[in-house]
C-alpha cells in the first residue's frame, strides 16, 4: 500500500473558502473510492462540524492528540455513510500555539503523529486556521503538497504573495518536499468583472499551477455545513457539488500533485 498525499488547504486571509474546500474536496475524493483522513488544525472547528461532528461535545481531538495525552488512531471519527475519516477539533485547540512552541518537535509535531497512518490513506487533507501561526507552520511541515483557495477580489494577490513567502521558507528549512498542488478560484461570479480580471492575473503569473475548475458562488454549497454535511450528501445535484467533484477529478488526472511544480 502506497503512501497518503498530504495536502494542506490553506490561506492567511479569511473567508475565502479554505474550510468548504477542505470538506468538499475530502468527501468528493471519499465519493469515488479513496481512503481519505481529514484533519482539523483550525481551533474554531468548522471542518469538524461541516462533517457531522459536534465540536462541543469532542472527547478527544487534534488537541489531545498534539499534547500526547490520546492516541491519534482512538481520537478519529469515521463517517459511516463514506470513505471519509475525520480528526476533529475545537476551541481547546488554541491553546496548542504555546505548547508547541515549548515541545522538543516543535513544527515537526504534526508530521511525526500523521507518519504511521499514511499507509492507511490515499489522500490526508488538513484543513489550516486562517492565519499563517505554529497551528498552520506544523500543518505545512507535515505536507507534501499544499492547496490555497483563492477568492478573486482586489486584495488576493497581496495575500498570495506573504503566504508563498512562508511556503519558500518552510522549503528551504524545515520541508523540502512541500510543493504547490494548485491554486483554486472559490466562490466565483463570472458576471463580476472584477473576479475576471484577478482570475486572468493569477492564470498569467501561475499558469498551470491554477486548477481550471472554478467553484462558483453557490447558496446550497454556504447552507450545508448548518446540516453537517459535505455538499455532496447535502445537494448532489448543486453547482458547488459538482465544482468539488470536478476537482477532485481533476487532481486524480493529474496523478494527485506528483507532478506539480514547486513552489
């Protein structure tokens, strides 16, 4: 059995669609047959409440699991109805910032815990806190291949730009086989010059490093993590629904990043 894909879903600016696109894309790539671990590393929880898990009512999650106070393989949720398996995590997650800094592993505590279940994965996605901290450092360390959703709007190159500087510096010095899977336009209005206009800017500076799926705007894709469902359980037949599995085809092509440009 190979080795999972670790992919990191991330991106410093908020509400842009990192956590729907984290949820998504793992259940999409459930849906076809993968075995597929998501990873909740962003202290407000939502990846585990948009996959059916309540985040109040957590026993253990990623907290415990980074303190060494629960194994990570009793602290997984597995959804019965899919191939999709989740590490669920809450606000006690925050207080992992300090413990990190002062553990021996530092960044690289995320990657020793995820080693052993790599062979038990085709694809780990670990869904990033919106900002670039040792919650998001320990995700990038533990990655081999990261995805940054990107809403086009006025200020997303510049955000681009400080989050690829991180990405190069964690390269040079902590994880040599971090790569960029692939830039992913969210939340997209083709009738909004604007988004036009930035989405031609990205595919110039990027090229193929830009997925040609886009994820449109779309309502039923915003209401089903209230029901805590991926979008494709909630409305298969949705526009949204149809974007993720898109994409997930599309990485599939792709042979899941192995060929992806660098960073």
């Amino acid at each position: 059995m190979g080795r999972a894909r670790i992919i990191a879903v991330a991106n410093q600016k908020g509400g842009v669609g990192k956590t729907t696109t984290a949820v998504n894309l793992a259940a999409a790539m459930a849906a076809v047959g993968e075995r597929v671990l998501l990873v909740d590393m962003d202290p407000q929880g939502n990846a585990t409440m948009g996959c059916g898990v309540d985040k109040h009512e957590l026993v253990a999650g990623t907290y415990e699991v980074l303190k060494g106070e629960r194994e990570i393989g009793r602290s997984l949720v597995h959804r019965a109805d899919s191939n999709l398996t989740v590490l669920p995590a809450n606000g006690d997650l925050t207080a992992a910032e300090v413990f990190l800094l002062d553990h021996p592993e530092g960044p690289r505590r995320l990657k020793t815990l995820l080693f052993p279940l790599a062979g038990d994965y085709q694809h780990i996605f670990i869904d990033c806190p919106p900002s670039l901290n040792m919650l998001t450092l320990n995700a990038l360390v533990a990655a081999n291949r990261l995805i940054i959703p990107i809403q086009c709007e006025y200020y997303a190159l510049e955000g681009l730009s400080a989050l690829l500087d991180t990405v190069e510096r964690v390269r040079r010095t902590l994880n040599p086989d971090l790569r960029i899977e692939g830039l992913l336009r969210t939340m997209f209005d083709s009738r909004n010059r604007l988004a036009n206009e930035v989405s031609s800017q990205l595919t110039h500076h990027f090229g193929e490093r830009v997925y040609k799926t886009v994820v449109p705007r779309n309502v039923r894709l915003a209401e089903a993590p209230s029901y805590g469902l991926p979008i494709a359980l909630y409305d298969r037949g949705s526009r949204g629904a149809r974007a993720y599995r898109d994409l997930a085809r599309e990485i599939l092509r792709r042979g899941g990043g192995e060929t992806g440009a660098a960073a």
